[in-house]
C-alpha cells in the first residue's frame, strides 16, 4: 500500500527536477521490511523488525549527478528535495573536468516480482524462531559431536518493493522477497579452536528454508568442525594440485573478476574507498586466464539473493560473460559507464535502499559449470588439496593479490579424497589463479554473500558459486 | 528540510506503549543531515543531501523483549507500529531480561563534538575538494578520488521510567587517495568535530606526497618486521579489539578477550578508553540506547584489560554495572582514545632496525575471532626502514598477526595523535603512530 502512496510523489519529483533545469531526472520510492529474530547460545534475543520507506531523487544538471532522498514524504519537502538535487549538481562546476552523460539504453516499463511459494509476510517472530531452534537442537549440548561455545545464529526475513520511474521513459514496480541466515560457529577441542561463518539465502518466501535444507547444512558444519579439530593434519608444501569447491570457485570469481570487472572501479570512480582495478578500460580482450578460465554474472538467476531482472536504472538485467575461455569478455556497466565505452548498459546498477544513490554492482558472480563429474575431476588430481570452505580472505584493492585461508580441507592423492589438512592458504595472484585453471566439474552450487561497497556503504545481497574448479602447479602458503 | 518533532514522537511512542500495557518502553529518535561531494580522476562525481529520521522502540512484557525501527513517522503510523511490535510480543519465548531503572535521568545535549556552523555546510564542499585536490597535485599526486562527508544527527530518548533527554553531533571528513602513477598511490585524512578543525589542505598534500614517494615500489622480502603503524591503520586493528572488547562478542564466542579480565592483553604501555562524549569526538552521546548515562571506560590500562562494554542484561549476567555501552542487544564504545607515548615520529623511525612503515590499509579480516589470527591488506605509502632511515618504497604485500601477540609487542607510541574515521574504521578513533615488532608479512605467489 505504502508504494501506491508514493507513486504519484515520485513523478511530481521527476517533473519537479526537470522543471528546475535537470536534463534528466529519476524518483525511486523504496519500502523496505525486515524481521529478524538472534540466538545466542541457544538463548533468545529480542526480536527484532526493521521499516524503512523514502524517496530517492537523482538527476542530471549541466553535466553534473546530483542526489537527494529523504523518508518525510510530504509533497512539498519531496519538491524541495527535488530542486535541491539539482542544486547540487549545479554546484560542483567548479571541480567538474569531465561531464556524465547516460547512454540510449532502452527504458524498460514493467512490474515484477520474484517467485515466492509462502508470502514472506508469514514469516513472524514465531516462524524465525522456530527455524533457529531447529538448528540448536542439531548443533546445541555437543549434539552435532563437537563442543560449540560460541553459537551466533540469525535469520532474517526481508521484502524490498520498489516503484522506479525516471525521464527517459522508465517506469519499474518490484516486490524481493528474501530469506536470509547468518551463523557464526566457535568449536572446541582440547584448548583449540575453530571458527566457521555461514551465509545462506535465496530470494523467495518460507520455502527458502526447506529448498536451501538450512538445518541440515549447519548441521553438517558443525560436524564437520569437530573433524577439522581432532583429525586435521599438516597441508602439503610442495607444488600441488588444487581443487577449489564451489564455495572457493565463488567467492575467488567474486573477489577477483567480479570486483575488477566493474566498470566505475576500471575508470577509477570508487578509487578512494573500494579501490580501482588492476585492469584499464582498454583491458577488453587481453588474455587473463587459461582456456578453461569462464567466469559471468548472472541477475537473471532465479531464487537468486541477487535476483534483479531490472536495474536501479530502468535498464533490463541480462547475464555478463566476464571472463569467456580465458580472455576478459565484458565489464558490469551502469548507463553512465557504458556511455563511456560506446555501449549499452548491461543493467548492473543497483542500490539497496532508498537513501543510496544505484552504483554498479554484481549480482550471482560464478565460474561456469565445465564437463567433468566430480569424482571425474578428483581421478585428475596426482596429488593436491581440496579447499571446501573458507574462513579469512582478503584481497588487495586492485584485485590482483588475493588470500583464502581454508577451514575444511582434504588430502588428494592419486585421484583418492585423503584425510583433512588443516588451514591450508591460498595466497595468489589473479592471472596466477585464473591461468592455473585446468578443468571444471559439472556440479555447481551457490552461497549467499553480502557485497560491500560504495560510500556511504551498501551491502548488496549476492551470490557466489561455481562447479569444482581444478588449478596445477599451485605452492600453498605465502611467500 | 525535516521538521519532526522527535520529543513528540518519542512521547507518541512511549505513551502508545505504556496505553497497550508495556512493563517498560524506550523511544529513541535519530535525524541526520549528510551531505557528501565525492570525486574521482581530480573531477566530482556526484553531491548528494541526505535527510532522514528513525524511531527506534524496545518494549517488555512479561519478560519477553521486543525491539523495531522505522522511518515511517507520520503520527497514525507510529501508533500502528509501536502496536504492532507490542503484540508481537504474544508469540515471543521469555528472554535475558533486566527492568528498566526506577530513576529517571534528564540529559541535555553536550557541547563537545557539536559545531552549529557544521549544520548548514553544503555549498562549500565543491570548495573543499577543490582545496583537496589542488594540494594534492601541488604535492606530487598527478590525480586525487576522494569523498568529503558533513554529518549532523540530533537524538532524543524518553523510557517509560521517565528518563528524557537530547543530543546531537558534528562530524566533516576528508578521505583522499592521490595517484602517481602505477602502484603509487598516497592516502590523506582529514576528520573533524568543527569547521575549524578541518583541513583539506593537509589531507590532500599528504596523499600527495606519500604518492609522489610510492614511485619505484617494489614488493619487500616476506618474514618478521617491525612495523609502524600510521593512526589511519592503528585504528583499524585498535577497532577490532573493541569489538572483542563487547561482553556480547565475549558471550558469542568471537572474542580473543574470553576470560582475560584483569589479565595482561597488551605491553603496558598501551591505555585503551572509550568515551561517550569528548572533545573532538565524532560519534557518541551523553545517553546509551537504554537511557544509562555514558562516560569514559578505561578498557585496556597499563596493558590490563579493565572491563567489557556492558548494557543491562549483558552487565547482570556479568554481575556488575552498565558501562553505559547499550546496544540494545549488543553493547559497543563510541568514541576510542589510544592513550599517547612521548616518542616523535622521527625518533620512532631512528628505533627501527628492520622495518615497515605502514600508511594505511584495508580488507582487515579474521581466521578466528576467538584467537584473533586475522590478515590486512597496507595500500598506498609504505616504506622499508633499514638501521633507521628509510631507503625504499613497498607494494604488493599482506600484514597477518594474532591481536593477542601482536598488542603485546607495542614497542613505542607517538605523542602526537590523530582522530581518524573513515571507510575502514566506523568508531571514531584518536590514535598515535604505534611501533610493533615482529608482525609477519607475506607476498602472494605469481
């Protein structure tokens, strides 16, 4: 009901803006509700919900971006504010050296929503609970085999509607409903100790839950915690072979491909907070990878937590081949950055509320599936580590120096899964990783991460996968 | 541009509470004004203006706890929503429950870290970065992005116990990375309570130089070096232990700190304290989130580690006091203060027999919170420093450590300090160039 209210001030404020001098103009209205419900140690926190409903106003004067939003939506504040972003645009001439412009990407007009089975309204404090009781009665009381002192879990039931409407034409309503779990473990084991933080989420209703088997996963984590403590042994020093999971093959086509290949970050617009790129707008082309190297973004992906078939500026979304048999195919464009490259937008700009202007972000970032089954690939491996989660990573702000340090992690010798090895490290260039690629298996899976960027931050809800991915002649540890 | 009334809506929230039968209610309002001009390539890319309010409430009953947010403040909507999170009260277990204090407390706004001609800044960021990159090129830089941000927030609280008050804050920002050329780059920041204390200037001629010196990088032999630690980066990892240092992280198992109360955590020359309001201080309030009065916490002294950040339930659990750190669910500082050395930068520099000069850094993450092994990535100016002089500039290389070894190898700290807040650090922060020895440094393999 609230984005049927604001509808009728989201076109004033476009009309507004361009009346005040803008040469382009958007409104996007966004109502955003979320409940959350935390157990610590089998304790209940309060719960805890969440409203946010306002107005963002973004424009385009005399070459300048300007943006405005506010949540007091009062017809004359949101006239205000509308003539106050162009104001602002006006008034940064004087440090103004190269003027934004959008491309002729087409306007898209169109009202949809991501399939949902059981409205994600039903999901109440009760309904959280329950789900989190469930995991403590697998995991709580060394149920799940292992001591867990410290268990921190959360769920979170989210919709995100928004109603779009901007000069050129478009004019965009969507409902998002997600479903999101975060859970930091702590196991123990005669003085030691092991950390695994578990993100998983699909957009969607309550059926998320059961089609992501939530309680199982942490479960089998937790299990596989206490294996990782008792059992794990010294990783290999010598030069190997690496199998990386589909949660590794994720998050390194996140960190490393993804990241670079956006195209503010290539010409340099987020250099002082995310960084720039390792890559240069004439990087198109260059070979960064062996052939087996094939890494896209995919919006379209249903159930996806970075499900956006419309983009923050009325762009329609279509999937991005990144990386294609080694050589850098495409970047993730907004309109202004396509502009730039002489293209289209390929509909990456997103915000994820309405007081954040859309900046370029990815959405379900992952190594393509290859034609090898799983065991297939493992028969390949002479001798190598398999890394199957991870818990630190980081990464250098060019994306080109990268770091994954494993929590389980098994012994391959001569195509045979062997004993864990415990925390073996990844610490690589991104030509290295990506030019080490030997095969992929056919067996992809997804996790749910939170992308951060932008200033003031937005941490946008993506996912991140792949099949098994095979890398030669790989020294662990760092140098 | 916004004209609520948070005192009315507080009273509109509180009252609403208390009609619906709530044993104890807290209303806590916050409106914010930012604005922000960011730029990049030496040329704007955007200004934005930002104004908006929230309405936190807490409610009990029956030792059930309820807890929600909304930026939806019309009059009619406050009502609905403060009843609705009363009845989904109904369905919630009992939890960790303190009541909330019989007296009532009456605070007026601080004047510390409140600078009214900070309010209406916003036609002269342009100026401001203009200043920036200028100052920038002039050093050395041959292109500057950067983000200049003024904030200003206003809060009232009201609990069903009567306790009511208000306060608001100032804070203008600079961050600026200047670019020399590939691999060179330099960082600057200028953070600041007043109009006064900012300087863009500074910021964007350090960026500048540290740019202009970053050329020829090379990547540094991997092992054990000293390192000095600029403010920038000491506040990020001085962050982290306050984070370890909440009784909720300490309870969640995802703290280093777990039972290490009145034991030595760091050499004993590093004095740790969190002040709820102080001079030149970004962020904080004369109240906590359940209307406990804050103050300033020694948390680390001489080296001991002195209390956890408490609010009520975690402080009865603990059997002891607020800290006045609530965090409704989680307690946290609000302003840090890294306690000064008498040592010049200089003479820091002439103590190093083989070691790194770190700038700034980012993408700080942990193995595991509970033994603090964790990794960062130093960016921009970084230096070798070999029998006391610096002889090259580095690149290409990772800091890890563990925060327990690493505080207790504090070898020197500066006299001059510097309040830093910025994209990696979100509590503000005054802290001095620290010296520690024997921090491990890895280069990736190519």
């Amino acid at each position: 009901m609230k984005l049927q209210e604001g509808k009728q001030l989201a076109e004033s404020a476009v009309s507004k803006a361009l009346s005040a001098g803008a040469s382009y103009a958007e409104a996007r209205i966004q109502n955003t509700r979320s409940r959350q419900f935390i157990m610590k140690n089998g304790e209940s926190q309060p719960s805890f919900f969440a409203e946010g409903y306002g107005i963002g106003i973004r424009v385009i004067s005399r070459g300048a971006l300007g943006f405005a939003a506010t949540n007091e939506m009062k017809p004359r504040l949101v006239t205000e504010l509308a003539e106050r972003a162009v104001k602002l645009a006006r008034a940064s001439a004087p440090v103004l050296k190269r003027k934004i412009t959008f491309d002729s990407s087409k306007a898209v007009r169109k009202k949809w929503a991501a399939p949902e089975k059981v409205k994600i309204e039903n999901a109440d404090a009760t309904w959280l609970r329950k789900v989190l009781l469930d995991i403590e009665g697998r995991i709580g009381d060394g149920r799940a085999g292992v001591k867990l002192p410290g268990r921190f879990l959360v769920l979170d039931a989210e919709l995100e509607e928004k109603y779009y409407v901007n000069s050129d034409g478009a004019e965009v309503e969507a409902r998002l409903p997600r479903i999101g779990f975060f859970g930091s473990l702590t196991a123990s084991e005669g003085g030691a100790t092991a950390q695994r933080f578990l993100q998983q989420g699909e957009t969607g209703g309550l059926e998320v839950v059961k089609r992501v088997r939530l309680v199982e996963k942490v479960e089998e984590e937790a299990k596989m915690m206490g294996k990782v403590l008792k059992t794990a042994g010294k990783p290999p020093t010598d030069t190997i072979d690496v199998v990386l999971s589909p949660e590794l093959s994720g998050i390194a086509a996140h960190e490393s491909v993804g990241h670079p290949q956006e195209a503010d970050r290539v010409l340099g617009r987020e250099g002082a907070q995310a960084g720039e790129s390792y890559l240069k707008a004439n990087s198109l082309g260059r070979k960064i990878g062996s052939v087996e190297a094939n890494i896209s973004d995919d919006p379209t992906l249903l159930h996806s937590m970075g499900y956006t078939p419309v983009d923050d500026e009325g762009v329609a979304a279509k999937k991005r081949r990144l990386i294609k048999n080694g050589v850098i195919n495409e970047f993730l464009h907004n309109r202004a950055t396509a502009r730039e490259f002489g293209l289209e937008s390929n509909g990456a700009s997103r915000s994820v509320s309405f007081d954040r202007e859309p900046i370029i972000r990815m959405s379900n970032t992952f190594v393509e599936p290859g034609d090898y089954s799983t065991e297939e690939l493992t028969k390949e491996v002479k001798h190598g580590v398999f890394f199957k989660t991870f818990t630190e990573w980081n990464i250098d702000d060019k994306r080109f120096n990268q770091r994954y340090v494993a929590l389980e992690a098994y012994l391959i010798e001569k195509g045979e899964v062997k004993g864990m090895v415990k925390g073996p490290v990844l610490e690589i260039t991104t030509p290295r990783l990506w030019g080490s690629v030997k095969a992929r298996s056919k067996n992809m899976d997804f996790e749910a991460a939170t992308c951060g960027k932008g200033d003031p931050q937005q941490g946008a809800p993506v996912w991140t996968g792949g099949p098994e991915t095979l890398l030669t002649g790989i020294r662990l540890g760092a140098r | 541009m916004i004209v609520l009334d948070l005192e009315a809506l507080n009273e509109d929230a509180v009252s609403t509470a208390k009609r619906l039968g709530a044993e104890d209610a807290i209303a806590l309002t916050a409106r914010v004004r930012d604005r922000m001009i960011r730029f990049a390539n030496s040329s704007v890319t955007t200004a934005n203006h930002v104004e908006e309010a929230e309405l936190m409430v807490y409610l009990t009953k029956n030792k059930k706890r309820a807890i929600a947010s909304t930026s939806n403040l019309e009059s009619s909507s406050v009502k609905r929503f403060v009843r609705d999170l009363f009845d989904s009260l109904k369905g919630l277990p009992e939890s960790e429950y303190v009541s909330l204090p019989d007296r009532a407390s009456k605070y007026s706004p601080s004047t510390l870290g409140f600078d009214r001609k900070l309010v209406e800044v916003g036609e002269e960021l342009p100026e401001f970065a203009k200043t920036a990159i200028s100052a920038s090129l002039a050093a050395g830089g041959n292109r500057s992005a950067g983000v200049i941000d003024a904030g200003t927030i206003w809060y009232a609280i009201l609990t069903s116990t009567g306790t009511k008050g208000s306060d608001s804050r100032t804070s203008i920002t600079l961050n600026i990375r200047s670019f020399a050329e590939k691999d060179a780059s330099g960082h600057g920041l200028s953070c600041s309570s007043t109009l006064a204390g900012f300087n863009p200037e500074e910021a964007g001629s350090r960026a500048g130089r540290d740019a202009k010196k970053m050329r020829g990088a090379s990547e540094p032999q991997p092992g054990a070096y000293q390192v000095l630690l600029s403010p920038t980066v000491a506040a990020n990892i001085v962050e982290t232990v306050g984070m370890a240092a909440s009784a909720f992280s300490v309870d969640a198992g995802t703290s280093y700190l777990v039972e290490k109360l009145g034991k030595k955590v760091a050499d004993e020359s590093f004095n740790l304290t969190d002040h709820g309001t102080v001079k030149g201080g970004l962020g904080g309030r004369v109240f906590d989130d359940e209307g406990t009065q804050t103050r300033s916490t020694p948390v680390i002294q001489n080296g001991i580690l002195k209390t956890y950040f408490h609010n009520l339930t975690t402080a009865k659990k603990w059997k002891t006091k607020s800290t006045g750190s609530a965090g409704l669910v989680t307690p946290h500082g609000w302003n840090y203060e890294v306690g000064a050395g008498d040592s010049s930068y200089e003479e820091m520099v002439k103590e190093m027999r083989r070691g790194i000069i770190l700038t700034s850094n980012w993408y700080t993450r942990f193995k595991n919170y509970r033994t603090g092994e964790f990794s960062t990535v130093p960016r921009d100016g970084a230096y070798l420093v070999e029998n006391g002089r610096v002889t090259r500039p580095l690149k290409g290389m990772r800091a890890g450590d563990d925060l327990p070894r690493m505080f207790s190898s504090v070898q020197l700290l500066s006299k001059d300090r510097e309040w830093i807040e910025w994209w990696e650090v979100d509590t503000p922060t005054l802290c001095p160039w620290m010296l520690m020895d024997g921090v491990k440094i890895t280069r990736a393999y190519e």
